[in-house]
C-alpha cells in the first residue's frame, strides 16, 4: 500500500499571505522555534490561551476580520516570512549529522520508535509525564539530527486525566474528549481515498485500527486508534485512556501498539532497519515478528535470532511495579489461537515473557520479554544501568551482574524545546554563531561567562515574576471553581506568592517513592523555613496521583494541609492539572528545582536538567542522572549516596540533610547580595551549572548515542560512545 495521507489544508480560506500558516500549523516543529511565540500568539493572546495553544484550533476560530489585518501588517508579515523561511530551509535539510554519521544511513530503513506515550507539546493529550516527554524529545532530536526515524503510538480520545482539588485538597479526576480535527493530527488514507485501516485480534474479535499521523519536524509519528463506529462498544475504549481501565485493557492497548504498530508500518510500506521499544507497553511487537518469521518457514530458533537482530529496548524504571505482567490466564484469554500460529505449545509461548521459565505459575512480564529477543538494551543513566542489570541477572544464567548486557544511555532533554525564549536571545548573542547546531559542546557553553551577571540576573528575575503571575492566575481559577467567595478569589492575585523571593519548584507524579512529603517530615522545623520574614521562602507544587493512587492523593491533600497554616497560607502553591505548558513555566522560573525520591528508584529523571537550561540550581537526592552531574558548586546534593532497606532511617536521614542544606547553604547564598543587589556567588552557581549539564544533559547527545552504541548493528553494545568535536557528535569508529 502506498503511503498516501488526506492533505493538510485546515479548511480555512486565510489571505495569501498567510496560506503558509497552515504547513506550519500541520507540523510539531512550531513548538520548537522561539518564532511560534510572535507568529501565533501575537495574532490573538487571548485565543490562543482558550485554543490550548493549538494553532489549528486558533487559525479555525479566528475572524476572518482580523486575518485580513494581519495580512497588511508589515511587522506582523515579516515575523511570518521568517517563520516560513525557517521551516521550509529545516525541512528540506540533506547535510544533517546522522547523513554524515550514521552508519548504513538510509532513508528507506528508518528506526520504528515504540512508546505508550509522547508529550510532544500540551495541545496533544498524547502523554502523561516524564517517560512522554522523553520520548517527544527523542523525537525531536533525532528530527533535528536528521536520523532516519519513524515513531508509533496511540491516539487517546480522552487522553490522561484532568486534576481539580476539592475543598478538602482531595485530586478529583475528569475527562474530555479530543476533537482531533482541532489538532495537528491527520487521518492516513490510502491511494484510493480508503482510512487505512489494519486489523488486531483483541479475544475473539478482530479490531480494526485506522491511523493518524503526526509531523513532528522531519519524523512522522503514527498514532493508532480503536475508535471507530464499525468497532465493539468496548474496543473503541480501547484508546479512550491513557493509563486509564482495568488490566484488560492495558493488555489490550499494548496488543494494539505492539502488534498493531508492527502491522501498520507493513500497511504503509516502511520496511524498519530497527524496532525500538522504549519501555516494555511495546514488547508485543516481538510476538508479531515472530509470526511474521515462523510463517516463512522459520522454526523458533531461526525466528528469534533473526528478530533479536532489529530489535532494541530502553527500560525506564527500577520500581517493580513499573514493568507490566499479566497472569497466565489472562494470556490465555488473548492469546490462545496465537501461539499455533508460531508452531509451539502454550507452555513454550508462556515462558518467552516468564522470568523464571521452570514456574509454570510465574507471570508474562513485558519487560523480561524485550531483554529476550533485543540485540542492545539499556537503562536510562549510570545508576540504573547497574540496578537494571542487578533486576534481571537471572535472565542471563553464568553471567556475573557486571556481565549482563544492559548498558546505559543517559537521558536529556530537547533544550529548543525547553529554553526560555528570553535565555534563547540571550545566548544566541553570546554564544556564538549557531550555538543551537552545537549543544553537546563543552566550548560553546563556556561561553556563558562571557554573559554580565546583571544581564543574567534581571532576565532570571523575569522569569521568575512571570511564573508567579502564571502561579497566582492558576490559583485564582481553581478557587473560583470550587465557588470560595470572591475576596478569596481576588487574594490570589494580590497575596498569593512574591516575585522578588527565593522560589523553590517541585513537580512530578505523586507517587510515594517519589517523597512529595519530605520536605515537611518536620512541619515545625519546614514551617520556620517557609514563614521566615528575614529569609523569606516560597514553594510551588505540581503533579497528578494515578487515580486509583490512594497513597498519592494522601500526599498531596497533606501537604496542602501544612500550607494552610496562616504563616504558609501566601508561601506555598498548588498548581492544578500538570501539564508541559505548565512545566515549561516553573522549569523556566523557580530559582530551585527540589528532587527528592527515595533511593535507587529514579531512574533517571529529565525535569532537573530542564532548569539547568534556564539557569535554576538544583537541590536532589544523588540519584538518577544528578549523580552523574552534581559537582559540587552546580547544585546541592541531599543527604549521601546510600541505600538501605530501613525506609524510616532513610527518609530522617535526608529530611535532615535537605534542612541543612537550606537553612546554612541555599537561603544564605541567595540573599547573599553586593553593594548593586546582586547575589554574585548564586549567580557563579547559575553559570556553573548551566555550563557544566548543558552540554551533558541534551537530547541531541542522547540520541546521537543510540545511534552509535544501540541502533547502529555492527557496534551495538561494544562500540565507543560519540566524541564532543567542534562540529557536534562524529561517530569514532
């Protein structure tokens, strides 16, 4: 079948001028560009604040009154001129780094990228935190690197939940349906004008799948979706929620990325060189490969060599209940007229994902599956890749831990996507030419001294009055939603936080490892801190509990209990409904990034290295990917590199650390000012820390390494990591 789409005209008549719009409204690349903010926000703010910044949705409902303006405007037409002129040079790009480094660069053979979950930007309700957002900037990178790679997922209807708290501080949960229509997405048809469509057995039932794709600069992203009128009632759920159901339709959903996925790109003609499964909601993906080779001719034997030669996996979690199983019997449930058609007997079926095959009893676990038959696998930094390789030891029976072949790639994050416009002026003026081109360069960030600590300083300071004023507007809304009188209402705006004080972030998934509830272990010692008139000290909280979280909903409800002492009552925020327009906002406005989950269970970790780009200091437990970047004078580290199974004495033992550190080194430093008001030492810090993870902590670094060590066949694993040149990533082989 050829790979033929509906075309991507919005359905709007826009002045010629302005035609282009539409190209670039079609394409993900607008969220990464600091000319979105004068091109589609300034043609309406306010729409485009109730459009959810989707700029399809906005160029829809704009007059056509004040389209025709904008098309005399000369400012306004010069912005969309450079705009256009931007977009179509990127995308018409052939001297790319993977075009000049990537071995056995083809165009025909891409890498398949597989995730649950992709948080591209927050009008795509595509994702619902950090494993999302990494896998969008995977994107991203390999975008702007110019690998040859396509990506596959699910399209949800209702996405991942929206929070509200109650009067009580209890997180609620609701729902809205997407309009696609209204969203850069696009129903694939074929070259007869037919939905492609491919079909997957879910039980008894075939069910069929049609497919949207999505232009995230120069890759294409392919979203699968069950909702579809000549579907079950029950299928078309299939794809209402992210994370959302029982256990049946998590299977059910990851029959539909696997094996659905696979069945896709064959429909499409696109012949993968490498099938990446980024966590295991993907590894059903190996079972259709195997099908595919058993119906050749191919015993099991043959069939998994020859699978285990393209395929690749990345697992994000060293938390047990991270890595999906599912009983036996539910595998027989949805699997039972599936493994005749690989020539074997349940018993060999059911030992592909068992991690002990001998128990007959023992579950079918995702993630044991995609170690089985991936050529390459890694864990997400330095640190996990040794507690991975401790978790699944026993796959690989005569290997000491040190042998099993689980390396490490460290992740980052996509700095276009994540810098401040106001840091991204700042550092084109004094970086250098095309400093963006050359983000793994410890040279080109070196520069930063080059900046005036006044000029770092006040646009910081920016940052961080339109993050409260952001903070305050959010407040404001939530109670006038839960109806609290007026004069409450009101008292956010004028009350509610201070512009001019230390600001400390934490925002994440409220899960109970993650220790949202340490900071005040103490309430007594963590109210001082917090009320101090002297030192004065404000905290900003975000983040969802999974709905059926109980533990997590706790967390939250007691630690805005704490905040409502009167002392407390304008220091400390809640920002509800978490999402990446709201994570942009903090990452680029606190003056603290606060990390503090329990040992060794962060994986890796990417909100910390989002503020490192926009000059926040970082305060974490020594886990993840800060171990690897805390140097002593970029940040602080809470408590010592230690694990134990005493989850009390732990949990002291870094309350206390984390009191230290900010009643004698954080707050000190901070207020610590010269004679012009400037707080040179913390600012020393800023450009310490920008200049030392920057470079480290890119996608751009991250991806050209899975080039190198994982996707590239004749060097995986064994091959050097990419050499820093002046040039960017080369590969050293």
């Amino acid at each position: 079948m050829n790979q033929a789409v509906t075309n991507t005209e919005l359905g709007v008549k826009l002045p010629r001028p302005l035609q282009r719009l539409q190209d670039v409204a079609m394409n993900y690349w607008w969220t990464w560009t600091p000319d979105r903010l004068t091109v589609f926000r300034d043609m309406d703010p306010a729409l485009w604040e109730s459009c959810r910044h989707s700029p399809v949705l906005m160029l829809r409902q704009m007059s056509y009154m004040r389209l025709t303006q904008l098309a005399t405007d000369p400012w306004y037409l010069n912005q969309v001129e450079n705009l256009v002129r931007n977009f179509d040079s990127y995308m018409t790009q052939k001297e790319t780094w993977a075009f000049h480094s990537m071995p056995g660069y083809d165009l025909q053979r891409p890498v398949a990228y597989f995730s649950a979950e992709y948080g591209l930007d927050e009008s795509l309700p595509t994702y619902s935190g950090g494993l999302g957002c990494l896998a969008g900037d995977h994107l991203k990178s390999a975008s702007d690197l110019g690998v040859p790679l396509v990506a596959v997922g699910l399209l949800y209807r209702q996405g991942y939940f929206h929070q509200r708290l109650d009067s009580n501080n209890w997180q609620t949960e609701y729902y809205e349906n997407s309009n696609f229509e209204d969203l850069p997405v696009t129903l694939m048809r074929d070259e007869h004008g037919q939905v492609v469509t491919i079909e997957v057995p879910i039980r008894d039932r075939m069910v069929k799948v049609q497919v949207w794709r999505v232009n995230v600069g120069r890759v294409q992203l392919y979203l699968l979706d069950t909702d579809r009128a000549d579907n079950d009632a029950v299928d078309r759920w299939i794809t209402g929620h992210l994370y959302g159901g029982n256990i049946d339709t998590r299977i059910s959903q990851e029959i539909v990325l696997g094996i659905g996925g696979v069945r896709t790109l064959r429909a499409l003609g696109i012949a993968p060189a490498v099938f990446h499964m980024n966590e295991g909601h993907a590894a059903f993906l190996i079972l259709e490969l195997l099908r595919e080779a058993t119906a050749g001719g191919l015993g099991l034997q043959e069939a998994g060599d020859q699978v285990r030669q393209g395929c690749v996996f990345t697992t994000h979690t060293p938390v047990p209940a991270g890595h999906d199983t599912f009983s036996p019997d539910l595998m027989d449930t949805f699997f039972s007229k599936f493994w005749p058609q690989l020539g074997i007997d349940r018993k060999t079926f059911l030992a592909l994902g068992a991690k002990r095959v001998d128990d007959p009893w023992d579950n079918f676990n995702m993630t044991v599956l995609a170690l089985r038959y991936a050529r390459a696998s890694n864990g997400v930094s330095e640190k996990h890749g040794e507690v991975s390789r401790e978790m699944f030891q026993v796959l690989y029976p005569g290997k000491t831990t040190e042998e099993v072949p689980i390396i490490h790639i460290t992740n980052g994050v996509h700095a276009r996507s994540w810098i401040s416009p106001l840091f991204w002026e700042m550092y084109d003026r004094y970086l250098g030419t095309q400093w963006e081109e050359h983000l793994s360069d410890p040279e080109v960030w070196s520069r930063v001294d080059r900046i005036p600590d006044e000029e770092l300083w006040w646009k910081h300071e920016a940052l961080r009055e339109r993050l409260i004023a952001f903070a305050r507007h959010q407040v404001a809304q939530a109670r006038r939603r839960r109806g609290e009188h007026e004069d409450w209402v009101n008292a956010a705006y004028a009350n509610l936080l201070d512009p001019n004080i230390l600001t400390i972030g934490f925002a994440r998934r409220f899960s109970t490892y993650k220790r949202a509830n340490l900071i005040i272990q103490d309430p007594d010692r963590a109210l001082r801190i917090f009320s101090s008139q002297e030192f004065p000290v404000q905290l900003l909280l975000a983040g969802k509990a999974h709905p059926k979280d109980e533990e997590g909903k706790r967390l939250i409800q007691k630690i805005m209990e704490w905040a409502r002492h009167p002392a407390l009552v304008n220091r400390v925020a809640f920002l509800e409904d978490y999402d990446i327009h709201t994570a942009r906002k903090l990452v680029q406005g606190v003056d603290v990034w606060l990390n503090n989950p329990r040992r060794p269970l962060e994986a890796s970790g990417t909100s910390g290295e989002k503020v490192a780009f926009n000059g926040a200091l970082n305060l974490s437990i020594l886990d993840g990917w800060w171990i690897e970047g805390y140097n002593g004078k970029n940040g602080w580290a809470i408590g010592e590199e230690i694990e134990g199974h005493d989850i009390a004495a732990q949990d002291l033992h870094d309350s206390l650390s984390l009191y230290h550190l900010l009643e004698n080194e954080v707050i000190p430093m901070f207020y610590d000012r010269d004679e012009k008001g400037l707080p040179r030492t913390w600012i020393a810090w800023m450009k310490e820390s920008i200049k030392s993870l920057a470079p480290q902590f890119n996608t751009d670094r991250m991806v050209a390494e899975y080039v190198c060590n994982i996707y590239a066949g004749s060097c995986a694993v064994t091959a050097p990591r990419p050499v820093l040149t002046g040039a960017g990533f080369k590969a050293d082989f």
